[in-house]
C-alpha cells in the first residue's frame, strides 16, 4: 500500500536538513546565548552602585557592580556550526558564580540562563516553524 504525496513529503524532509536549515539554527542558538549574556550583564547592573557607594550584593544574590571588570569579561562565542556559548572570562566571574570557602555564592549566570530559557526555546520553535512553511 503506498502512501499518498510520500513522493512529497520525502522532498520536504530533504529540504529541512539542508544549509538553511544549520545557518537558522546557528543564528537562533547564537542569539539564545547572547540573550543570557544581556540578561547577565542587566543583572548585575540592577540596584548596584559603583565606587565610594558600592554596596555588596546579599548571598544568592546577583553581584551588585562595581568596577566593571566582571561585566567587561561577558562575551558570546560560537563554539560551532549549531552552537555557541555565553561566557565570562573575568577572574572572579566563577568564583561569584559558585561562591568560595570564604564567599556563598551570587548566582547571576545560572539564573539569568533559567530566566530566558522559554523565550530562546520560543524563538527556535518559531524559525523552525518559519522553515518548515517554506519548505512547501
């Protein structure tokens, strides 16, 4: 028993596994990445006040701003054709991440990854979506 349109529906299935298909991907996961650095960097920015005035941030708390240097350290790389990473590359960047034998830690990478976990998920979906009406 054959399948009606099989023919077509084959040739779709073989358009969404070409280039368009990794560059879309690619972009998408970059952008998802970088939506967590902004997400990061607008986490530590909140409340803070740099110099003289500096406060510390509460323990689990994101880390209060102060010369700059961690925010300076955040960078968006693509590791690969379909992936990429937030990173910080500043010295106490982990050490506030996680917290120290002397420091609890004040979470600002993990929860700014958790707080825009749905909207990178939303907007893959939706340029997949945009992919698969194209592809006929």
């Amino acid at each position: 028993m054959a399948l009606k349109g099989l023919d077509k529906h084959l040739r779709r299935l073989k358009r969404l596994q070409g280039p368009e298909v990794e560059r879309m991907a690619g972009a998408v996961v970059y952008e998802g990445a970088d939506t967590i650095r902004a997400e990061a960097f607008r986490m530590v920015s909140a409340g803070s006040v740099s110099g003289a005035g500096h406060v510390a941030s509460k323990p689990g708390e994101a880390p209060n701003r102060d010369t700059g240097d961690l925010q300076a350290g955040f960078e968006t790389a693509k590791t690969g054709r379909v992936s990429a990473e937030f990173r910080s590359k500043s010295a106490h960047g982990k050490p506030l991440e996680f917290g120290t034998s002397k420091m609890a830690p004040r979470p600002h990478i993990r929860p700014a990854r958790d707080k825009k976990a749905d909207e990178i998920r939303d907007r893959f979906a939706e340029q997949f979506n945009t992919l698969v009406k194209r592809s006929g």
